[in-house]
C-alpha cells in the first residue's frame, strides 16, 4: 500500500519505521527539510519532501501534526487528492476535528494512537512503538464505513488494541487520563517553587527521589503540547479538573479533621482499583 | 562493627544485606518468626529473632519500623543495652520522632534514607539500594557529636549522598516531594472513580498510559505507610496542600479565561526547573 505521513514528528516517524517494516511504501511530508532528509536516511520514509503534492498517489495519508494544524493541512491537501483517497489523523483531541474534516473530506477518519514517550520530534522514534498500547478510532454518522474498515486494518497491523469510541466519549476519557494529569502534575512543581524558605525549597530539590520524579512527569513534557490539548479539550479538561479539586479538597479537610482512617481507606482503594488503569504491558515497567 | 536491625522490611533487609557484603556483623529483629527465617536464609542477617534483647552487644541499632512503632521500641530496648550503644533510625518523619528519642537515648540520632520502590516488606529488598541517593542525618543540638560522626561514617560506605538538615527543615522538604506527591497523586485516580458515566469511566481505564501510570503511582502505593506520613507529618503536609491547592486554582483560572500562554508558560517553566529536582541516578531512568 502506498501511505503518506504528514508531520514526521515522534509519532509520524514512528508510524513510517513500522509501515515500512511490513513493506508498505511511504512518502512523507514534513515542513523542514532537515527532517525529510532525516526520515529518508534512517529508513523512516521512502521518500520526504515538503511539498503536500507529492502525496497525489497515496491511498491513506496519516496527519501527525500538532492539533492545530490538522484541518489546515487537510484544506491545503484537497486540491491534489483523488476523491477515494482515506485521511486519517493522530490528535489527542477529536471534537474539535473530526466533525470539520469529515465535512471536509468525506473520507476522513478520527484516530488517536495512545502511545508516547517523553521526548518529542523524529529523533525520539521508535520502532514498535503502537504495540499493545491502545488505538482509539472516533467515527461519526457521516464516516464512510469502508474508510474507517481499511484505517481499522492497517491500524490493526501495527499490534494496537483497537477502541472506537464518539469524539466526545474520546475527549471525556482523554481528559481523566491523560489532560487532567498534566495539570495536576504541574501544580506540584509550581507550588513547590512557591516555597518561601530557599533553604526549603534546597533541600527539597535534594531530596526529591522517584516518586517526585514520577509524579512531576508529564507537568514537565512539552508545553506546546500541553497548552494545546488544554485549548482544543477546554470542557472536558475543566469538568475533570472542578471533579479533581473537590476530591483534593476532600483529601485536604480528612487531614484537617485528623480523620486517619478516611485517609487510609482513600489510599487503600487507590491500590486496589489502579491496576484496573494499567494495562499488562505498562505495568511490567512498573519500578 | 556489630549491628542491629530492628524492622527488616524494605529498608532494614536492603540495609542489613549491604552492612553484611562489608564484613560487618548484622543482628535482626522482627516480630514476625517467618521474616526472621527468611532473614537468615537470604543473607540478610547473620542472626535474626524476635528478641530485642539479641542486640545487647550491638554497636549501632537502625530501627526500621513503622514511624509509629520508633519511639515504643527505644523504649523497649533500653534495658538491654550499653549506654554507649547508638541508636538510629530510618522513619520518613523526624520532627515527631528525634526530640523525645534524644530524650530517651542520648546517643540517639536521626535519619531518613531516602530510598524505595513501589513494594515494601522483606522480599522487596534490593543490594545496593541507598548508593547515589540522598541519605539525610537530622542532629538536634542534643545530639551527641560522636554518635552522628559514627552513623555519618557506616552510612557514607553505602555510597549514599549525606545531607544534614534539622528535623523540622527535613519535615517541611519531604512534605514538599514525598508527602504531597502521595496526595496529589491519590486525588488522581479518586476523581475518575467519581465520573458519573460509566462508558467515559469504562474508556478512560482502557485508554490509560504510561502517564497516567506514573501520576498516579506514589498514590496508589502503601496505604498504611502513606496514612503515617500524613499523620505525622501533618502540619508541614496541609502546609504543602493549601499551597498546591492555590496553584491548582490558577490553572483552573487560565484555562477558565482563555489564557493559553499562561498555560504555556506554567509547563515551560515545569519543563525548565523538573532537572534541578531529579539526581542524576534518577533521570537515568526517566522513560
């Protein structure tokens, strides 16, 4: 199958290495000619160029730019495209895209691979990186059921655990887990930097081991990235967080009133229910 | 040296196996007759019992119990040891533990080896646990100078960085990147079991990820352990939480008005400051 990429950034390069791998032909499309040439010379793309023309052939093309990006680049991709060419895209937000693109392009398909590392950019990809993590499909009434079945099959190839859920059934449950933990783990660098005593805030930066390590994790990501997925999924990051600071302050008035035990039976069900979150293959890296 | 170890749960099992691959003479404590057993077989002490009275000849003692059970086992050791003893100890809360120890033992002196992993109990011991990591000594002005030069020094030969801090500046610091994280990441998990809808609830446990995962890992952990820290550590912990809460309210606050680049630079600055709270030992592993 010939597939383009446009945006050959962590996930656009890592979605080329593994096509290529199972002998797909890819073209890739990236605005800096420095990452065309990347791609091209690590095997990521069979051939890179900034020019959306030369995706004219393809018969699936992936969008793995930054949300904001995505209908942009569908509008600029119309006018070189045959009709039956598929669009599908790599946001990890849907509401915002997938009604204007379906509108857009008839057949176009809202995807989310649920997969990342913390670096960002073609030099973090990696190969095999969509498998056994999840790959959620966000079709809608007007979706062209023969465009989301070929999304479905290539997406299946990679080894995904495929979902289909609505945009707004995706942006809900994106929200929980994965905005909202964004923000509540970048409060917790910024509050400690509010710290008056610097002797304090010394030794807390000494002191701090794993488990600040990893809560701090996703807070000190890619901004850019956070601020646009704060942007794009407003409401549902905003019902999460209003839920997160009633629990906060729930958590807050148990250690007020000296209510130990709410605090352990909290902290007991933490441990109970959170495998129920983490999948096999993400809790065998559990440290 | 001869030494005692009085809890061999994590921490006194990884101690007690390090003291013991230096050539030292390792006696262990437990209440528990099968964690003795297990002590003994693995190495872990030369002799292990449920009898304080066995560590009559020690040198220095580690007291690696519960927070709750230091200050009841100095009391229970007394009787049976040479004044010249040294006890130490290794619970996460010093302000409410190192006076009244001092008190009881004036060769007592305070300490925290911070280190762990996500288990507790003896069979999460690991050889070489403390090297490169922080290892804070809390000296009152009490404290007897040779007690601390003599625990300084066994616990510099297990490669660990040394920091010295009085009790209440070590309490005001872990607050920040031990107590607080644990809280914070609990609310995580106990705000998405509030979700009304069961489908988005359904969705968001099967799209979870290594973000997720790591956010909410300190909370989901010993739920005995964290209800301790919080209990003694109470004060300097709301001190933690109303701060943390009044930086989570400014989040809520941008992303209410619109005020994108506020969220842009929050997480830059995250972005930015988070190396200055991870050693190197720990960035190594960061994913």
């Amino acid at each position: 199958m010939k597939i383009g990429i446009v945006g050959i950034g962590l996930i656009g390069a890592s979605l080329g290495w593994d096509f290529r791998q199972m002998g797909h032909q890819v073209i890739g499309v990236s605005r800096q000619l420095a990452t065309c040439e990347t791609a091209e010379r690590e095997g990521i793309c069979d051939r890179a160029s900034c020019d959306l023309a030369s995706l004219r052939a393809t018969e699936i093309i992936f969008i793995c730019t930054p949300i904001a990006a995505i209908v942009p680049t569908i509008e600029l991709l119309i006018p070189h495209l045959d009709p039956a060419t598929i669009i599908t895209d790599a946001g990890s937000v849907k509401g915002a895209i997938v009604d204007r693109a379906t509108e857009l392009w008839p057949n176009f398909v809202g995807g989310h691979p649920m997969a990342g590392n913390s670096e960002s950019g073609i030099a973090a990809f990696e190969k095999g990186l969509f498998a056994d993590r999840p790959y959620v499909l966000t079709p809608i009434l007007q979706t062209a059921p023969v465009a989301l079945e070929r999304v479905a099959e290539l997406v299946r190839s990679l080894n995904c655990m495929i979902h289909y859920a609505t945009p707004v059934q995706h942006d809900l449950a994106v929200a929980w887990i994965s905005h909202l933990p964004i923000m509540v783990s970048a409060s917790l660098i910024d509050a400690c930097l509010h710290e008056a005593d610097p002797t304090i805030l010394d030794f807390a930066k000494k002191f701090a081991s794993t488990g600040f390590k990893d809560t701090s994790r996703v807070g000190g990501g890619n901004p850019e990235m956070g601020m646009m997925m704060a942007e794009h999924n407003r409401d549902a990051l905003l019902r999460s967080l209003y839920q997160y600071r009633d629990r906060l302050d729930m958590v807050i008035d148990s250690i007020e009133t000296k209510q130990w035990t709410e605090i352990k039976d909290l902290l007991s069900t933490n441990q109970a229910i959170r495998p129920d979150f983490i999948n096999c293959s993400a809790l065998e890296q559990d440290a």
